[in-house]
C-alpha cells in the first residue's frame, strides 16, 4: 500500500523529490512540483549561471526565419577518466541504427526523461529517479543489449 501522488492526488506514487522528498508519480508531476521552489532546497530563485551554455548543435527550423532555438545545457567536461566507458563509432551506429530504440523513443514521455537528464546540472540524480521507472529500465537495457550482444545469452 503505497502513498498518493502530491502533486495530481490521482496515482499511487513511484518516485520521491530529491529535494523534499514530496512523493510524484510522473515525469509531468514531477515538472509541475519543480514548477514551485521546494521547501528544503537552500536558494530559492537561482540566476542562469555561467556553467549554463545554449546547445547551438539543437535548431530548428525557425533559423531561416532569423529566430534561433536552442536547449540549455549545463556545460559539462567530455574528458573521461576510464577510457573503456567511451564507446565507439560501430557501438554509437549500431544504437542509431536499432529499430527497437526507435521504438522506444517514439514515446514522448520517454524523449522528455532523456531531455531532462541532458539538460541537468546533476545528470546521475535524474538518470538514478528514471532508472525507477519501468519504460526508461527498459530502454537503458535495450541499449545495454545492444552493446553487450554476447552477455545477452547469459
């Protein structure tokens, strides 16, 4: 016997607040909480920081029309201490090329966790409150399955 979403009072919560622990249900319940500062999170209104940089790589197509679209992006480091976590170009083609990730990602609720990871300050936080859930579970090992074929058949 769980405890109620907070925030829609209609579902049986699956996940908790980082912050104030106030128990959510979803990606959308979890947006419109952050939506109001949480009681326990120390600064209330926080400025766009200068380690927030406009991803120039996302534009749309409103360019040609002279207005620009970017995503923010927390500015992260790409140097990697263990060089066997940096996958290659067959492992990154044969992930793109995976109807069954295309498939997954046909689900917006699902496109929204992984926007949300990217644009975080604290990506481990986010990917630990999704890896909960059941549809990003089984994305994430679709993936691992893809780059791992052979502990498949274990």
């Amino acid at each position: 016997m769980g405890l109620q979403c907070e925030v829609c009072k209609e579902a049986q919560h699956k996940y908790k607040c980082p912050s104030c622990f106030v128990p959510y249900c979803s990606v959308v319940c979890f947006k419109k909480h952050k939506e109001i500062p949480c009681k326990k999170s120390s600064p209330a209104v926080e400025e766009l920081s200068t380690d927030v940089v406009p991803d120039k790589s996302i534009i749309s197509e409103d360019k040609a029309q002279g207005s620009l679209a970017t995503t923010m992006r927390p500015e992260r480091s790409f140097q990697v201490d263990d060089l066997s976590c940096v996958l290659s170009n067959k492992q990154l083609l044969s992930i793109v090329e995976s109807n069954e990730i295309r498939g997954f990602l046909e689900d917006g609720e699902l496109r929204e966790m992984v926007q949300m990871i990217d644009s975080s300050k604290e990506p481990d936080i986010e990917l630990d409150l999704v890896m909960r859930g059941e549809a990003f579970s089984k994305f994430s090992d679709k993936i691992l399955s893809i780059l791992n074929p052979h502990e498949r058949a274990i």
